[in-house]
C-alpha cells in the first residue's frame, strides 16, 4: 500500500476537463477523477491520513474489489498467454514437421 504522501499527481499539472462532464473533484488537492469508485481510491492513496472511518471503510472495499478485478485480469491475461503458447506450438509442429 502506498505511503499517505507518496503521490502520483505533479504539482504543477495541467488539467483541462471539459465544460459539463461530471467528475468527482479531490477536495484536497481538486483532482479531477472520471468516477467515484477512483475518486475513492485517490482519496485512500493520496490523502489516506486525511480520511474520516465512513471513507476509510469504504476505500478498503474498494480497494479489494479493485485487487480482485487486478486478480482476474492476470488470470485471463495467463490462458491467453497459455493457450497462444501452445496455438503457436502446434501450428509450428504441423507446418515444419
Ligand atoms: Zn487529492
């Protein structure tokens, strides 16, 4: 987990969010994020000495939910890694055999 002033968002970045999309502003450091479940998380990230128990508990489930989804997405990464593999293997054993 990263430290509470690690940080990932530069000083000096320029943001340009066009007029009338929603977005869900940090209301510490004004972040703009597309989505509540990454503002939540940027709250839990960046500023997690800064969170009241309701944010904090609601960080760590999205935490887990986001590291089950990070879980899944290797694991469907791995069988299309295997299964070109072994596409790959058989088509060079019937076409050079
Ligand atoms: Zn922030």
């Amino acid at each position: 987990m990263a430290t509470a002033d690690a940080g990932h968002v530069p000083d000096d970045a320029e943001l340009d969010v066009p007029e009338g999309t929603e977005i869900y502003r940090c209301p510490y450091c004004e972040y703009p994020l597309q989505t509540e479940r990454l503002w939540i998380l940027h709250l839990g990230i960046e500023h997690n000495s800064k969170m009241d128990e309701a944010q904090r508990a609601r960080y760590e489930d999205e935490h887990d939910e986001e590291t089950h989804d990070l879980f899944t997405l290797h694991v469907k990464l791995t069988v299309v890694i295997i299964l070109l593999y072994f596409g790959l293997t058989y088509s060079y054993m019937f076409v050079w055999s």
